[in-house]
C-alpha cells in the first residue's frame, strides 16, 4: 500500500512539472505536492491539518524567504575585498540565525497542535521531500541522482 502511494506521488510529481513552464505556477505546483506528502506521512487529522497548515504554511513562507536571501549572499560575484566577503558571510550566518529562530517559533506552536513526535517526523519529511525533489529535477536534466547515504 505504502508503494502504491509513493508511486502515485512520484507519478503526479512528474507529470506536475512536464506541465508547467513559468516560475510560480511550478512553486505553486511544488507546494501542492509538499502539502499532499506531508499530511500523508504525518497522518493528520482533519482537524490537525485544520490547525497545523496555517502555521506551518505562515513560518514555511518566512523560512524559504531567508533561505533564498541566504544562497543569493552566497552565490553574488565572489571577487571583491576581504571585507566584502567577509560581511556577505556574517549577514548570511544572520539569515540562519533568523531561520533558526522562526523554526523554533514553529515548532512551539505546533507542538500544542500535534505530538512533539510529529513535529520531529516533520523534519525528516521535509528534508525527504526536499531530496526526492531534487532526485526528480536532476533526473529531467539527464543528471543521476546522488548515491542515498
């Protein structure tokens, strides 16, 4: 059973992006898909899911945000004095401080909605979903996905 529904997960994920072709429709399409992953793996309630998205979906936005902020300061032209790149690399240790912070936030709140262990799950299922992802993109670019650890 739990076969059936990663194939038809991978399945939809890959006709999602042989569809779309502009910025954020595939973001949308992408969240669609990590809502479905996630209130699949997490087996939530309705009324979880009721009370879980809102705020998962209000912190995710803010995180991603930092995150993109965080991987431009990163990959801005590298040549530059010392004191350039050294103030590139504390505003973005500044955006991780900031991410950190917004997922502990998160996690207070969430914790009250579901079990701390849900919450633990979460994590992992993000960082799995992230990675099946970054399989997929990587196999439509004709790249072989990374060895699994």
């Amino acid at each position: 059973m739990k076969n059936k529904i990663t194939y038809i997960f991978l399945f939809l994920l890959s006709i999602q992006f042989g569809f779309s072709q502009e910025n954020d429709t595939r973001k949308e399409q992408i969240k669609s898909l990590k809502i479905a992953f996630i209130s699949q793996k997490l087996a939530l309630t309705s009324d979880e899911a009721e009370k879980f998205w809102p705020i998962y979906n209000k912190y995710d936005e803010k995180i991603m945000i930092l995150k993109e902020a965080q991987m431009k300061l990163r990959h801005q032209k590298r040549n530059g004095t010392d004191e350039e790149a050294l103030k590139k690399i504390e505003e973005a240790e500044e955006k991780e401080a900031e991410v950190m912070i917004l997922k502990k936030k998160m996690r207070a709140e969430l914790i009250p909605i579901i079990s701390a262990e849900k919450v633990l799950k979460l994590e992992q299922l993000e960082q799995e979903f992230h990675r099946k992802l970054l399989e997929k993109l990587r196999g439509r670019r004709g790249n072989p996905p990374p060895p699994r650890r």
